[in-house]
C-alpha cells in the first residue's frame, strides 16, 4: 500500500543477451497530505531504479551492464515555523567484462561509478541554512583467478580508486 514496483525482463537475443529493468516508488506523501491541515506539509517520498543487461560476446568474453539510481526525499513546512527537508541519493554504473582463458583461469575487468548525495536544510522565519555532502567515485579494477585444484584458488588483481569527496559545505 505505501509503494509500487515494476519489472521487466527478457531476452535480447535468445541465448545471447538479456535484461532486467525494475523501478519502485513511495506514496507515503499521498497519505500524508490527505491527513495535513492547511497550515502544515509533511511529506516523504523515494524512488529507487535498477538495470541490468548481459551480453555474451562469444564463449569465453561477456559483457555485463548495470544501473542503479535511487532517491529520497522528506520535508516539513509549517507556515508559522520550523521548515526542513532532506534530500539524499546514490546513483551507480558498471560497465564489467568476463574473460575465459580456460576451464581454470578467467578474469574479470570493471569500471564502476557511484555517487552519493545528501542535502539539509531548514528555515525559521528570515533564518535559512543549508548542509550539503557528496562523495563521488570512480573504480577501475581487474582481477584473476585461477583455479590449480578442487582445494585451491589464487587470485591476483588491482583496483584504482578516485575518489572526489564533497565535505559538509554549509550556508
């Protein structure tokens, strides 16, 4: 009753690709607002979407692609008063590539992108503020693995990370 979902999947080309797409959202600002007054808005609401897609390049290369972007968001608004909202959010991406060297080694390389939000804010009468933060990455990694025996596995790999923080800017 509080949200909804939705998903689609299938095949791209049968046996070769396929995809999955699914998204939720909140109605929770719906109940909210029919139970205010006129002088107050509370409300609350999030949304979150998921993709993903798979392709096999052939038998030992595949490709794999994936989304995700999700936000919430509240606020309260009192005409005579306190007013506050909160935002925050994280979007992220990869882009990762399978690689068969034989039934005991494969690899894996990945791009990945993730950002994350977050913003506050209040007011009271001529009094306004506003905290926001971010972190924002991207990874470039790749690993091996290899596999001698039933008792054995060794892996070996690298990861590179950037990472651009945004730290608490306030007004």
């Amino acid at each position: 009753l509080l949200s909804n979902n939705i998903t689609f999947q299938g095949p791209l080309k049968k046996n070769k690709s396929s995809f999955i797409l699914s998204a939720r959202r909140s109605h929770m600002n719906l109940l909210l607002k029919a139970r205010g007054t006129a002088k107050e808005n509370t409300s609350y609401r999030f949304y979150d979407v998921n993709a993903k897609m798979n392709f096999e390049l052939d038998k030992k290369n595949h490709l794999f692609i994936s989304y995700f972007k999700g936000n919430d968001n509240a606020a309260y608004n009192n005409a005579n008063s306190l007013n506050y909202t909160t935002d925050f959010g994280n979007s992220t991406g990869t882009l990762r590539w399978n690689h068969l060297f034989g039934n005991k080694t494969f690899s894996n390389t990945s791009v990945i992108y993730n950002d994350y939000n977050l913003a506050l804010s209040n007011s009271q009468n001529n009094y306004y503020s506003l905290l926001y933060t971010g972190v924002r990455d991207i990874t470039a990694k790749t690993d091996f693995t290899v596999t001698p025996n039933t008792r054995h596995k060794i892996k070996i790999g690298f990861t590179y990370t950037r990472h651009r923080l945004s730290p608490a800017s306030f007004s």
